[in-house]
C-alpha cells in the first residue's frame, strides 16, 4: 500500500511541475496585461495597475470586437463543416474497407505533406479568379477537407464494434442512420477531441487569411495581435491583453471539451 | 455514379451495396481535397521546372532540383531539420504517452485543471510565447540565473547565440509548446479502451510498467501511428519556432527548410519556382517517411 | 433526417463553389503561364473592368482612395491627417486606409503580382524602402511612375528619394525620415566625466576610447543591437556612402575597403564590452528602459521607443553618430529604415492619387506640423524650417530635436540598396556573426559575396 501510495505522490508532483511550466506563459501574459510597458520590458512579475488603461486602448485603437466574432465565426463554421465531411470520410474508409479504399486514403494523405508556401499562390489564383477574396467561404474552403482529420476518424472507427453495425442492420436501419444514430454518439470522445484540435487550428490560422482579407472588417483576432506589433513603437501590456483575449477562447473550449474526451462515454459501447 | 445506379440497384448484393455506400461517404471530403490540395499541387510541380525571378519565368527542366542541392543554405536548413526531427519528435511522443496514461488514471483528482494546464502552451499565442522564451534564455534571462545561483555557470551564456544550444531551446520549445497537442490524441483514443482491461490486468498482478508496455502502447497503435505521421510531418515543415524563436540564426545554424523557402519566396527577390522545388523535396522526404510509418504501423489485426 | 439534408446541401453548395472556381481558373492559367506582357495587362485590365462593375468598395466613386500602411500612431495617423487636408480643398475626398503590417503588405504585393490579380491591391502603399527597388525591379507592371506627376522631388534629401527611383524614375513620394541619431543618457555620460559634447562630431576610435571609461566607471555599455541583424552595420557603411552593391548593381563586398573596416570597427567595439548584442527587438528596447546601456544608435525612429520610459525625461540627449576612421569620404550622418508612398496600377483614378500626394507630403508643411505630435518628422525639406520643427522637447534636455533631424537628414549619404538587398544584407549578418566568433574578416566577405552571388543566379 505504501508503494501505491508513494507511486501516487510521484505522480501529483510530476504533474503539477509539468503543470506549472505549462501554464507559466499565460501567467505571465496575465501579469503583463496588468502592466505599464515600460514595466513589461523590465520584465516585472508581479500585477500592476493598468489593466483598464491597456484595455481601454487596445479597444480604442483595434476592432477588437469585430475581430473576435470573425475568428468566432470562420472557426465555428470551418469545424462544423469539416468534422462533418472528414467523419463520414473517415468512417467510410475504415468500415467499407477494401483494398481501393486504402489506396485512396494513402493518396489523399500526400496532400498534407507539400508546405502550404507552395500551394498558396495557386490557391490564391483560384479564390482571386472566383471573387471570392475577403469572405468566409475563402477562409474556410482550403482547409475543410484534411487528411489528417480524415485519418484521426479513420483510426477510431477501427475501434468501433461491427457487432453494433450488423445489430443495426438487421434492426433495419440504413447506412446513414447508422452513421448518425450509431457511430456520431459512440465516437463523441474523438468527436471532441477533434473538435478541440479543429477549433484551434482555425483559430490560430494565419498564413492564409493574411493573403485573402483585404479590409479591416474582416480581419481575425491573430492579424488583431500582429498588427500591434507592427508599429515603430510596441505597447508590451496592450500587446499582452490582447495575445490573452486571442488566447482565451481555445482554453474555454478545450476546457469545456476536455471532459467530453478524456473521460469518454460509457453507455453506447458497452 | 449515381445515376446509372438506379435500375442495377436491386441486384447488387449486399457487398456491393455498402462499398458503394463508402464510396458516397468519402467522396465530398475526397474532392474537396483534390481541388483545395491535389490541383494547387499540381500548378507548383509545373512550377518547380520553371527558373527565373519573379513573373519572368521560364522553362529549366531540373535546374531547380540540382540547385537546390549546390546551395549550402538549404542544405543546412535541410540538417538543422533532421536534426530536430530525429530527437524531438520521439521525445515529444513518449513525453505525452506517459501524461495521457497518468491523466487517464481514474482515481486522480484535479485531472480536469491538469490536463487543460498541460494544453495550455498550444493554445497560447505564439507572439507571447517567442517573447517569454527568447527572454528566458537571454544571457540575463531566468534560466541563466538559477543556473549562476545553482553553481553551474559563472557568467550567463548566450544560448541562443551558440549554434548548438540554440538548436537545443528550439527542441524544447516545441516539446513544451506539442505535447499537449498529441496528448489529446491518446487520452481520446484510450477512452476506446474499456477500462476493465486495466482492471483485470491490476487483478492479475501486472505493475503498472507492464500495464503500460502490454496494454496501453499496443492497443494505442492507430493513435500513435497517426500522431508519428503528423509530428513527422509537421517537423519538417517547422515554420514559425525558427522564425519567430531565432529568426534562423545564429548564421543559419537554426533555420528550417520551410523558413528557407520562405524567405525565398517573399523576403528576397521571388523565385516561386525553386521555392516550389525546394518544396517539393519535402513533399518526398515526408512521403518516404509516412510510406515507412505506415508500412511498420498500419496493420488491422 | 434532417442532418442527412443538411449535409448533402453542403456537398453540392461546396462542388458548386468549386466548379465556379475552376472555371475561371483554368482561363487564367493561360495567361499567366505565357510571358507575353500584353495579355498578363489585358487580363489585369479585364479584372479592373470587373471589379470597377461590382463597384467594390475600393473604387467607390472618383473620390476616394484605399491605402495600406501599419502604424496606427505613425503613417496611419499621417495618412488620415493628410486626407483631412486633402479634404479642404476637396470636401467629398474620402480616404480609406486598411491596417496592414508591412509583412502583410509585402505578401499581398507578391501574391497578387505573381498571381496576375493586380486588382487584389488598394490605390496606394506604403513601402519600406529597403524593399522599394526589390519589388519594382521584379513588378515594375504593379507600380506607376511618378516622375511627370508635378511632385517636385527636389524638395526631398536627396539620399531618400534615391530609395524609390528605379532607372532614374521616381516610383515613390518618401514620407517618414530615417535620419541615423546617437541618443546617450547624459547622467551616465556625467558620472563617467563626459558632456554630450565629447560625443558629437567624433569618430569611432574615439567612441571606443571614451565607451571603455565609461563602461569602466558606470559599467554600462554605450551601445546595444541585435546579433544577427545588418543594422548597425548598415548604418556604419553608408555614413561613407558606400555600399555593398556597385552601380551595375553586382555585389561589392570582397575588397570593400569600407565594408572590412566597418566590420573590425564593429568587433572591436563587442570585443571591447561597449557594444552588447542581445538576441531580440524586444530585448534591445529593455536594454534602454532598464537603464542597462548608457546609449544607442539608430534610426531617429526609436526616440518613440525611448520615450516610453517617462521617468527617464530630461536625461537623454541627441546627437550625430560617430563617423569612420581611414575611409573616404566618412561622415557623421546615416539612415536607417523609413518608408515611401507608392501609387500601384490598380489605381482607378491616377491623376487623383498624383494630385493628393503632390499637395500633401509633397506640398504641405501643415499636414507636418500636425503629425510631428506622433513623432513622424519629415523628409519634406520645408518642413525643416517651420517654428514646429524648432521647439524645444524637454524629454531631451530641452533640444530643439526635430530640427536637428532634419538637417541629420540633409547631410546623409546615399545608399545603393539593389534588387538583393535583403539577401545581401542578411550574408553580411551572418559574416559578421563568425567574424565575432573569431573567424577571419576576408573570408568571411567572400563566403558573403558568394551567397549573394548565388541567390542572383
């Protein structure tokens, strides 16, 4: 018993020291969005007084409100097309299985291994041509169909009973039914991990949008951060309010995600 | 295809019924990536024939592939990202392998805080995130510091003004920065391990290194394949710790292939067409890998 | 059931989206796979028609202009200023400018330009000058030429508008000034026994000889810069009005008498402790603001830097920087950074953008009175003598600054920055990085030479 229980008290410690180098960043963010800039550059630690002063700032000088919607809004719209074209993919390539499938699956994950620098201008060319520059649909088109998503489903279907299919088969449900009557709840802990990776990825997503949108009104909550640092002048503590702002809904998601993922459904497999 | 479908409906059988209805599935996501993905490809191959700078281009056949291989900063670039490839990636993995299967331990309190603490650094902005590091490692930095007070150093040293200790901060930035990135991955595919199987294997008398070794990392194999294929991939494309972290520097001793290329293409004066080349010998390496990955990894037992 | 709707309307909207995409693809591949000029312009000029009938917001009218720059307490301000000028004459003139990082900016620019999709850019930009000859070298169908436009360019330094002229063309309106200055906290200069005027009019022995009492008596180094970066360097070589290119635009840097002394000046002073490196902008600013160095050196830029640090007020001083020793034609005056405005061929209404920018920063001492509050002093010459330029700025001993730069700016040397110059810059970086190192000055320049000479091919 001592042993477990030592073993138990390596495994706290560990955790709460990876824990706090985790996390040292964002307090420190939180610290700095408190601060003067001046008072940032010299690398205080401790909490200041100006957070209203950075706040009203960086809300009157940036779009902020707007900006988050746009990055709301084009990650939202993104994860819920995407999950749902990469999870009926994934899901088709694993449980209809043969070998012409795996062929393609094996094809399709070539196309995540080019550097995006040399597919952009042509991508550019194709959504400049279209009209479509500076809308949501330019945002979201590149990135809706990933290999990777379609693999992550695709190796969590190889988990997934055909026991269940069969049952439901011969209950005389379709395929689509069971689809999303069997697989969509059975799966939802890497429907929320996926979701979570998703999420990010379009929020954090830079490169593109910084080509396409050409008008303040719909730039993204990351283009809101480095245009703050553009200038001949960095305000450090207005800069760490908002890369804090721009942080912030990634960590609520996953935090309200986390449980949905890590801890997993019981009921529907078993 | 689905409009001669409809008389022969009837007689296909069963077989043949739900293959074609995989077919239906997979295909949006199917085209979306052939337009999005395969067609843009396919317009930079074309393109990585072509020489010249800037909209002169013109046809040159393979001298793009043979310059790349007589210009020393790629070349450089090319082992920085081995390098970090070779040491980070497996590191990183086993790193977020351990944490997963502490976190998914039932009994462990707090696991909610611990495992958002843990992906909190991917979801940090990368601005902030440059900054704190380069600070942390300055030859006054915090780092420096404990190490001075520990004894160990005498004056600060600059790690990022050494080739290799520069090359060292930017391996640790990124385990620090993606292990919670992947741990996600494993704590989401252990949930498709029923946790009985622990419990029997508890019963049986097995420690938790057995455990570990004979339950977790085998029936986590699709998950650790997919995880291996994405690191793989995204360390050769490692892009913003060599700007951002380095800027590629000491003399290029950190700079990535995808930093290089970069820059080729919107820093200097613009040569698409080797920069499509130099990408495209990524596309390789990478495909070569992942062809080996999944060739070791990928077998439905 | 729903969901089964809902998810095949999806799939069609999307294929339909994406037929309609490569539709108009495939027609523009044609074009620009081809070299011919002409059609790249028709098909540019066939994208105008188009956008100028979906009446985007850009080309609203006849009376508003779109513009792309990056500070929004430095040229945005000077450009919003400047429309509020161009306004009293012109009261239905609007001018929209679009917050872009110059980064941002420079991508646009190439994407578009490589693309043939000139109508993605605004009316005019706002462009670093280091990068002016790169892009209107590779682009020269991006930009218009301003040399018959009215401005008169004469009233401009000479060393900045040679930025932004390309086969003796003018392809840009200089705005903001990047005079060198060398800033020195003269509380610091005093515990070492010095005034600021031991520090003006010297040269770089002498910088060293006095930075080594200093650093010896206060233990602050007079000056810190970014390892890895060509600034400092830069600045040094173009005090003497060398560069590292020659007229043919080849590269010049084995054999470049100035260049080599530059760069043993520069290790001397690291060698010495009175130049420290860090490792980033950020940290070069704390340097400053944590009253870690007794000084700097650098564009006339950073005094907005400098000033963040209220509590410092009255303790800095301006002065030339030091000039070099044993070179030809070695001056106390440099330049480093700045930017000019460039009209871009997407402009629907040329005449309007020449006219606005020939009666705003190249005709109206007014629109720099108002903007020199943000710090953005001008190269416009007239500008010099306006009583604005002339008062006092208590933040630095009560000096008459602006004016200072002004002249600072006048006595400047020109630069050759060529086609690559970034590349150039970037091997001299790294030359110098070994050379600190210990590795040898010539060889160093020739490794330089041939990385530049490479990336050319």
């Amino acid at each position: 018993m001592t042993k477990t229980k030592r073993a138990n008290a390596l495994m706290y410690v560990v955790l709460t020291i990876v824990s706090l180098i985790s996390v040292f960043p964002l307090y420190w963010m939180l610290i700095s969005s408190t601060n003067k800039s001046v008072d940032v550059s010299r690398g205080t630690m401790l909490p200041g007084t100006a957070f209203f002063d950075n706040w009203k700032v960086l809300f009157e000088n940036s779009p902020v409100p707007s900006a988050m919607w746009n990055s709301f809004k084009y990650a939202l719209i993104l994860t819920f097309c995407a999950l749902l074209i990469c999870s009926l993919a994934g899901y088709g390539f694993e449980i209809y299985h043969d070998k012409g499938k795996d062929t393609v699956m094996s094809i399709l994950l070539l196309a995540m291994m080019v550097p995006f620098v040399a597919t952009l201008i042509p991508l550019f060319r194709m959504f400049s041509a279209a009209k479509l520059l500076d809308t949501t649909v330019a945002f979201i088109l590149p990135t809706i169909s990933t290999p990777f998503l379609i693999m992550m489903f695709r190796q969590s279907a190889r988990s997934f009973p055909h026991d269940i299919i069969e049952a439901a088969r011969i209950d005389g449900l379709n395929e689509i039914q069971i689809f999303f009557r069997m697989f969509f709840p059975t799966m939802r802990s890497t429907y929320a991990a996926a979701m979570t990776i998703t999420f990010m990825n379009a929020w954090n997503n830079y490169l593109w949008p910084k080509v396409i949108m050409t008008s303040d009104e719909s730039i993204t909550m990351p283009m809101l951060v480095a245009n703050l640092t553009e200038g001949y002048v960095t305000d450090y503590g207005v800069l760490m309010l908002a890369v804090l702002l721009c942080s912030l809904p990634t960590v609520i998601i996953f935090f309200l995600l986390q449980k949905s993922f890590a801890e997993g459904i019981t009921g529907a497999v078993k | 295809m689905s409009q001669t479908k409809g008389a022969k409906k009837r007689k296909l059988s069963l077989e043949k019924k739900h293959n074609l209805t995989g077919w239906i599935f997979l295909t949006p996501a199917t085209i979306m990536i052939a337009v999005m993905s395969f067609w843009p490809m396919i317009q930079a191959f074309i393109l990585s024939f072509q020489t010249g700078k800037a909209n002169k281009l013109k046809f040159g056949g393979f001298t793009n592939y043979i310059r790349m291989f007589q210009d020393k900063d790629f070349m450089q670039s090319l082992s920085n990202t081995f390098f970090y490839l070779i040491i980070q990636v497996p590191v990183m993995l086993i790193l977020a392998l351990i944490l997963a299967s502490m976190l998914n331990n039932k009994n462990l309190r707090f696991k909610g805080l611990f495992r958002t603490a843990i992906f909190l650094p991917c979801a940090t902005s990368l601005v902030s995130y440059a900054i704190i590091f380069r600070s942390l490692f300055g030859v006054d930095g915090f780092i420096n510091s404990v190490l001075i007070k520990l004894g160990i150093l005498n004056t600060g040293y600059n790690f990022l003004g050494n080739a290799t200790s520069a090359k060292i901060v930017i391996i640790i930035a990124l385990i620090w920065r993606w292990t919670g990135y992947n741990m996600v991955f494993y704590l989401s595919g252990l949930q498709n391990i029923e946790y009985s199987v622990y419990e029997a294997a508890k019963i049986d008398g097995a420690s938790p290194m057995q455990t570990f070794f004979k339950i977790t990392v085998p029936l986590l194999k699709p998950t650790i394949l997919l995880t291996t294929i994405m690191s793989t991939n995204g360390t050769l494309q490692l892009f913003d710790e060599s700007v951002n972290l380095t800027k590629g520097g000491p003399s290029n001793a950190t700079i990535t292939m995808s930093h290089y290329i970069y820059d080729q293409s919107f820093k200097y004066v613009p040569k698409f067409g080797y920069a499509a080349a130099m990408s495209f010998l990524i596309f390789i390496l990478v495909a070569i890998l992942a062809f080996i990955q999944m060739k070791v990894g990928d077998k439905r037992d | 059931m729903k969901r089964k709707i809902l998810s095949a309307l999806l799939c069609v909207a999307m294929t339909a989206t994406m037929l309609a995409g490569c539709g108009d693809k495939a027609d523009d591949s044609k074009n620009s796979d081809s070299d011919t000029q002409q059609e790249a312009d028709n098909n540019a000029g066939d994208d105008k028609q188009e956008a100028a009938d979906d009446a985007g917001d850009s080309e609203g009218g006849g009376n508003k202009l779109t513009v792309w720059c990056w500070d929004p307490a430095f040229n945005i301000n000077a450009m919003e200023k400047a429309g509020e000028v161009y306004q009293k004459e012109h009261p239905d003139f609007t001018v929209d400018v679009v917050e872009t990082p110059w980064d941002d900016i420079q991508k646009k620019l190439t994407t578009a330009a490589t693309s043939g999709a000139l109508d993605t850019l605004p009316d005019i930009i706002l462009m670093q000058d280091n990068a002016f000859q790169k892009n209107v070298i590779s682009y020269p169908e991006a930009f218009v030429d301003l040399t018959d436009s009215g401005i008169d360019f004469s009233q401009f330094g000479e060393a900045k508008t040679a930025y932004s002229v390309i086969d003796g063309k003018n392809y840009g309106v200089p705005f903001d000034n990047g005079a060198v200055i060398a800033a020195y906290r003269t509380d610091v200069l005093e515990e070492a026994g010095f005034k600021i005027d031991d520090f003006t009019d010297i040269t770089w022995d002498e910088y060293l000889e006095k930075g080594k009492t200093v650093l010896e008596k206060t233990g602050k180094p007079l000056l810190s810069c970014q390892a890895g970066e060509s600034d400092v360097i830069m600045m040094m070589l173009q005090s003497c009005g060398s560069s590292l290119f020659d007229d043919d635009g080849n590269p010049a840097m084995v054999d470049n008498a100035a260049l080599k002394k530059v760069m043993e000046t520069y290790n001397a002073l690291k060698e010495a402790g009175v130049l420290v490196e860090v490792n980033d902008w950020d940290q070069y600013i704390s340097t400053m603001t944590t009253e870690t160095v007794a000084g700097t050196i650098n564009g006339c830029w950073i005094m907005a830097s400098i000033k963040t640090a209220n509590d410092q007020s009255g303790k800095w001083a301006i002065t030339n920087m030091p000039k070099l020793v044993d070179v030809e034609n070695a001056t106390n005056f440099s330049n480093n950074g700045g930017s000019s405005w460039a009209i871009t061929s997407n402009c629907q209404n040329v005449d309007l953008a020449k006219d606005f920018l020939a009666s705003t920063f190249a005709g109206s001492v007014e629109l720099y009175e108002n903007i020199i509050e943000s710090g953005a002093i001008a190269t416009y010459l007239p500008a010099g003598d306006s009583d604005v330029y002339g008062k006092a700025d208590e933040f630095f001993g009560g000096d008459a600054v602006s004016a200072k730069i002004v002249e600072y700016a006048g006595k400047c040397p020109s630069n050759n920055t060529g086609v690559y110059y970034y590349e150039a810059r970037n091997a001299v970086a790294i030359a110098m990085q070994n050379v600190v190192q210990g590795a040898n000055v010539d060889d160093e320049l020739k490794a330089a030479q041939e990385t530049v000479e490479f990336n050319m091919e």
